[in-house]
C-alpha cells in the first residue's frame, strides 16, 4: 500500500541520498530554507553558474546531469563564508567537495565552464601520491603543458623565473622516507574506496 | 614551552621567510618545536576534490605519526592555515564519524599506523603565539617598537573559518593579530576585508575571476593608506604578492604594497635583523617600509654583468638559503 509509511519509505536511493551519503558526518542538506545567504557570502558567486542555494534546490528536484556539469562547484574557492553564516548549520563547503567528486565519477565536469580544475588538483595529487610532497615547479609546468602553452610561457618567463630567482621554488621533489608506507596506506584507502 | 610541529611543504621553498622568521621569533618566546617526522602534505585543496578516503588517509598518517611523537600533550602546530585546516578538519571528522574514522585506520593499519580521533589538539602558530606567550610576555620583547609602521593584518579564510573546532578568534571579523600588531608599536589600520579570501588555488583555475579577489583586498588596505599587509599562510602571501603586479596590469592599478608574515615583523621589533627574517624573498619589496621604522633593508642581490663577448643569461637561484 502506497500509504504505508515503510512502503513508502523504501525506494532507490535518490540523487539527493547520494549526495548526502558521499559527504562526511550529517552535511545537514535538508535542513536548507533556500534563504540564500551562502550565495550572497560567497566571494566567487557572481561567476557561478549556479549559488549554492540554487544547486541544493536542483539537488532536491533531482536534476543530477545540470548539477554535476555546473562550474559552481570548481569556483568554490573553499573559504568557508557560506558555512560559518548559513543560519541551518549545513555543510556546504564539504557538499561542494562531493559535488566534484561526484561530477569526475560520472565525467560530466567536461562540459563545465572550469573543465580543467579537476586535471589541477590530479597533477598536485600526482606528486603527492609519489612523493609524499606537493611539487610546485612540476605541476605548473606540467599542467600548464598541457592546458594553457602560453600560460606556460608566461609562468616561465615571469612569475616561474622570479619565484626560482627568489629562491622560492624547489627545483627538484623532495621524496619522503616513508613513501612505500605512504603509498600502501593510499592503496589501501583507494581499496575501501566508498562513502562515510 | 614544546609543541609538535607541522611544517607543510610550502614552508620550505615558497615561504621560507615565514620559517626562519618563525624560528627566530620561537627561539626569542622560548617555544621549542619538535617537526613530525617524515610528514607528507595535507593533500592542501586538491585531494578532497578528487577522492574522500584517501584524501582522509592522507592527513590521517600525519595526526598518527603526531600523536606517536606524544609532544606536550599532543598539541600540533600547524603555521600553514590550510595545513591547519585540513589536520583539523580530519581529526574533528574522524571524532563524529565512526564509520569515517574506522575506514581512515583501516587504510593507516595497512601501512602499521592507527589514529584515536581526539587525540592530537591541532592549532595554528598565531593562536600559540597570542594565547600561549601572551602579548605582555611579547610586549617585554619589543626594542625596536614598529611605530608609524601602517598595517593591515590579513587573517584569510581557514584560520577561523569552518570553526569546525571552538575558534580561537571571530570567523568574520578576528582581531587577535591587530592586538599582537599593537603591541610591537605598529598602527593597525581598519581592513573590513581581512577574513576575505585570497582566491586560493583559483589563480590556476580561472586566473581573471583569482585576480579580480586579489584586486579586492589589495584596493581594501590601499584605501586605508596600509604601508604593508601582514599574513599568517603561505598561500595567502603568495597570491597577494606574487599577483600584484598582474593585478596592476589587468585593471591599471598601481598597488605597491609589501606582504610580509607576522613572525616577521615581530623579529623586526624584538631587534633582529631583516636579513635573519627572510627579507628580500618577497616580490613586492619591503625597503620602503623598512626604511620607514628605520630598520636595515637587507643587502641587494648582486647583479652579475656578462663579460663582453658572453651571452645574456638568465639569473640562477640565490644561493643564500641560509
């Protein structure tokens, strides 16, 4: 029977339950009013495709494909302004984290407006997972390549050159003693993979 | 007074001025810090976006190893706010999320680690600097008082900001570093913009929408006649001083201000020479600033001129990593 409360409760997991069950401990989704104050805080708003407002109302009406191809998530500069002001607590800095997550799981971060942001943060992971240390010089050079040759140019002849010039930049990654500790612990994290 | 230490990969290239400068300025407040060791980044922004378990385990190894070196308590300090963030942020996930936790010590077990969430107390530099030493403590330090010095103290964003553990500061309009500021004789200028973001990594994602935050503060301090901005994060720093002169270029401005660390200054005011404090390092430079409260500039670098008949070449790196 459609009116018994169990019945209706059990049903496939929604876009919604995803969502929540990607993130972790309670991000509070439901309790959003659409009140709007993380949109208003946020300083990267204004070249979202989406406020965070909007984006939890399209995550409510289930509208996974135009959530997961917003750039809204990629320009979340994560400063935390939306969280610490929104009056209903939710989490909404760690909800764009699984918003990212989720839209290179199902490869839709592509037709976004910031389809490179998801290559930046696998260069920077790259080195870490085989260094143990971020590598600035590498990922520049190396994400740059092969988004943006003439930001490659300009990062080499100007700011690049300075930061080496001023001693600011390693040209050489630094390996930890640990690595194989390291890489056997990220392995085994891949392994269990799934949500909390 | 010790405490464990967190470095973060930042503090040993791109802000290698904010680590002597914290080393000197420890070694004056007698805070002793031991380094976790073998740490490996905090994952910074990038991990979260990408994969959650790792990500997890990745900071997860750092607060196992923190905890095994057992220093005073457990108490971590973090200088880097993202690194500070992203330790905390882990510990406080872990401590709500059973499951969440269970999964991180799975993944450590697997390289013989295991973390208790809770049981490291992970703090940033300024919050050991104002509620540990104390300003009268600092107050005693200062012989060179940084009067007439304009500052704009610039806390950022992860600072105080989820607030995910009790802050030690306001998340939207802190004032702990204005007081330090104070105390070394410096005059703090109103900066509304202070808990503004800098833009983080966005300077690679989307560099006219990074700019055009960047514009903002620097537009902020400039207004208020700031002579220097003062920091706490390596990131922070980067962005407002490695930025500016792109900042100058896209919208025509002509900002010229100087983005130093707050351990730097203090140095500055317990005496120590600018040369011991990472002077120099910054792209902006401070010589005006440091002029101004009549301290040395440090020494320029030389410029070598190329024999005749020899090629132009571009400089090498300084040699002086000290």
């Amino acid at each position: 029977m459609a009116t018994d409360p169990a019945a209706m409760r059990a049903r496939a997991p929604t876009f919604f339950d995803e969502v929540v069950a990607n993130t972790p401990g309670n991000p509070r989704l439901e309790m959003c009013i659409q009140c709007g104050t993380c949109g208003g805080s946020c300083p990267s708003g204004p070249d979202m495709d989406h406020t965070p407002r909007a984006l939890f109302a399209m995550i409510e009406a289930g509208m996974k494909d135009a959530v997961l191809r917003s750039n809204s998530p990629w320009y979340c500069v994560s400063c935390y302004y939306c969280m610490v002001r929104c009056p209903q607590e939710v989490h909404i800095t760690d909800l764009m984290y699984t918003l990212k997550r989720m839209a290179i799981q199902e490869g839709l971060y592509q037709e976004s407006s910031a389809a490179t942001a998801p290559e930046f943060s696998e260069t920077f992971i790259d080195f870490v997972e085989n260094y143990g240390r971020s590598f600035e010089l590498g990922l520049a050079t190396r994400y740059h390549l092969r988004h943006n040759p003439m930001g490659a140019m300009k990062m080499a002849t100007s700011l690049g050159l300075g930061m080496l010039r001023k001693g600011r930049m390693e040209l050489n990654p630094k390996r930890i003693k640990g690595i194989a500790q390291l890489k056997t612990i990220l392995t085994k994290a891949k392994e269990i993979g799934g949500a909390a | 007074m010790k405490y464990g230490y967190y470095p973060g990969c930042s503090m040993e290239r791109n802000a290698i001025a904010y680590h002597h400068s914290t080393m000197a300025v420890a070694g004056a407040l007698d805070i002793e810090l031991q380094e976790v060791e073998d740490w490996n980044c905090c994952g910074a922004t990038e991990y979260f976006s990408l994969e959650l378990l790792p990500a997890y385990a990745l900071v997860g190894r750092n607060l196992a190893l923190a905890a095994n070196q057992s220093v005073n308590g457990n108490q971590l300090i973090a200088p880097c706010s993202a690194c500070f963030l992203n330790l905390a942020k882990t510990d406080h996930y872990m401590s709500t999320s059973p499951d969440l936790a269970d999964q991180v010590n799975e993944a450590l077990a697997a390289g013989g680690l295991h973390y208790d969430p809770g049981s490291v107390k992970v703090r940033h530099l300024l919050d050991i600097v104002v509620n540990d030493v104390g300003f009268p403590a600092i107050a005693e330090k200062v012989t060179k008082p940084l009067y007439n010095l304009r500052v704009a103290p610039y806390y950022g964003c992860l600072i105080v900001r989820p607030g995910t553990q009790k802050s030690f500061d306001d998340p939207e309009y802190p004032t702990t570093m204005d007081t330090l500021m104070q105390t070394l004789g410096a005059e703090v200028v109103d900066f509304p913009l202070k808990a503004h973001c800098c833009g983080g990594h966005m300077t690679q994602i989307s560099e006219n929408v990074a700019l055009e935050m960047i514009r903002r503060l620097l537009k902020n301090a400039a207004d208020y006649e700031a002579d220097v901005i003062v920091t706490l994060c390596p990131m922070c720093q980067l962005n407002l001083d490695a930025y500016q002169d792109s900042v100058n270029k896209l919208f025509g401005t002509n900002f010229n201000i100087p983005i130093l660390y707050f351990t730097q200054l203090m140095g500055l005011a317990f005496g120590m020479r600018a040369v011991e404090l990472g002077f120099g390092k910054e792209f902006v430079s401070a010589t005006l600033a440091l002029t101004k409260i009549g301290a040395e500039p440090p020494p320029k670098p030389k410029k070598k001129r190329p024999a005749k008949g020899e090629l132009p070449m571009p400089a090498m790196p300084e040699e002086d990593n000290q």
